[in-house]
C-alpha cells in the first residue's frame, strides 16, 4: 500500500472526536490522517447537544453526507485509505464505489439496501431512528439507557457514562432513512475492502456484517472480514482498540 493518507470517517450520533486516539496511533506510523466531521458538526460536544433540536441537522442526508467526503477526498494530493465506523462504514462503501480509495476498512458498518438482519438486538436498536412514526425531519437525541444498550453493552456502568459525555451528539433521522433504500453494486471491481465486526455489538450484529462482506464475493476484488470477540458497537473506543487498529495496519501492509 503506496498511500500514506488516511479519511476516517466517524458514524452516527458522533463526530471526529471518536476517531481522537486512531488519529494519534496511525500517525505514529507515518500516515497522514484526516478525520473531517459530517456537515454541521465540526462544533463541540456540548454546542451540538445545546442546540437540539436543530432544524438544520433534521434536513442532513446520508447522500450531503457522501458528497461532503467527495469533495474532501477530491481535494487531496493522493487516493487515500478510508477507514468508516457504523453508518460511516456505509459512506466508505459508497465512496469505494466511486473509485475514491486506494483500500477501505469498514468498521461495525451499517448496511445497504438488500443486507439484513432479523435479530431482535437489531430492530429494537434501530427502530427508534427509523420508526415512520416521527417526522423524518424531526432531530434524534440519544439517551444514555438507549446508549448503553446500543453502543457500549459490554462496558462497566462508569465506561459507558464516560463515553456518553464526551462522544454523543443528537442525529438525524433522514439519514438512517435513506440508508434502507441505498444501492451498492457488490459485483464492480473495487480497492481491497476490510470489513471488521465484533461478536457483542447489538446495533451492527456481527452477522450482518458477514453478510454485507460475503455480497461482495461475485466480484473478483479483495473483500475480507475479521471479527472481534467481545467487541461492541463501540468497538473504536472499547478498551484495547489498539488491537483492532494494529490488525487494520497489519492487513493494509499486506495489500
């Protein structure tokens, strides 16, 4: 991998604050790392939840959210390595798409359009910002039950209030929405693509990211998977996520 650039991509209810410690790790081996928020983000923790419920943020789409990383990733000296987590891992596969990645990770990634999942941790981590019952237009908070459950299940009650302070920010609903009815050609040639899950994450069941890997098998690309035992939704910032970034580093070494 001749690339040196690195565009994390940060999911929903986040901002490139979750990326804080993958940036200073990847830097430390030479990369050049980028961690761009998604429009109207780029503000502190505590701004973005003073201004819930922020009309602005209840019209943000998932396809202003592909443009903004276009544009970003357009404007730099080389094709970059793009590593996702959750709905950002959806955004790194549609960037992919594009040809804008010299190689991908996908992290926890939130799938496309044909890629389900019928398991009860699923539908009820999901429903909330999906339901057609709430304007679309109408901004999600997280609360902190509906954090624990969804994010970090597996952490001690101090870790997930820890991490509820300093990463959660309110969401939009349209871009979950749009999720459902996003395309992705698995049979187009593509980077390598890497997509890692962990075996206790409610919202992205380990299963279902197999199975948005294995759509990708007609296609003659390199498409991998590792999952992490014990890892949550959260897995970018559970207790030794430096294991999960050496094996992103180990295997972009071998591409």
């Amino acid at each position: 991998m001749k690339t040196k650039t690195i565009v994390f991509i940060h999911g929903m209810y986040m901002n490139s604050l979750s990326w804080e410690h993958w940036v200073t790790h990847f830097q430390t081996q030479g990369y050049k790392c980028h961690a761009p928020d998604w429009p109207g983000r780029d503000k502190p923790i505590e701004v973005l939840r003073n201004n819930h419920p922020d009309p602005s943020l209840g019209q943000l789409t998932l396809s202003q959210v592909v443009e903004h990383y276009t544009d970003i990733i357009r404007a730099l000296d080389e094709k970059p390595i793009i590593i996702g987590h959750s709905m950002g891992g959806l955004v790194v596969q549609m960037l992919l798409q594009r040809g804008l990645a010299a190689a991908a990770v996908a992290i926890d990634s939130a799938p496309p359009m044909g890629v389900f999942s019928t398991k009860w941790s699923f539908l009820k981590s999901n429903w909330a910002h999906i339901t057609p019952f709430v304007a679309q237009g109408s901004p999600i908070e997280m609360t902190f039950e509906r954090f624990q459950y969804t994010f970090v299940n597996d952490y001690s009650l101090a870790e997930q209030r820890a991490a509820y302070e300093r990463y959660v920010v309110p969401e939009s609903r349209r871009v979950p929405c749009e999720s459902l009815t996003t395309r992705v050609d698995f049979k187009k040639p593509h980077a390598p693509l890497l997509f890692i899950a962990g075996s206790a994450d409610h919202i992205i069941p380990a299963s279902l990211n197999k199975c948005n890997q294995t759509k990708y098998k007609s296609s003659t690309s390199v498409t991998d998977f590792k999952e992490f035992a014990g890892r949550t939704h959260f897995i970018v910032g559970q207790k030794n996520w430096e294991e999960v970034a050496d094996y992103i580093l180990a295997w972009l070494d071998k591409q």
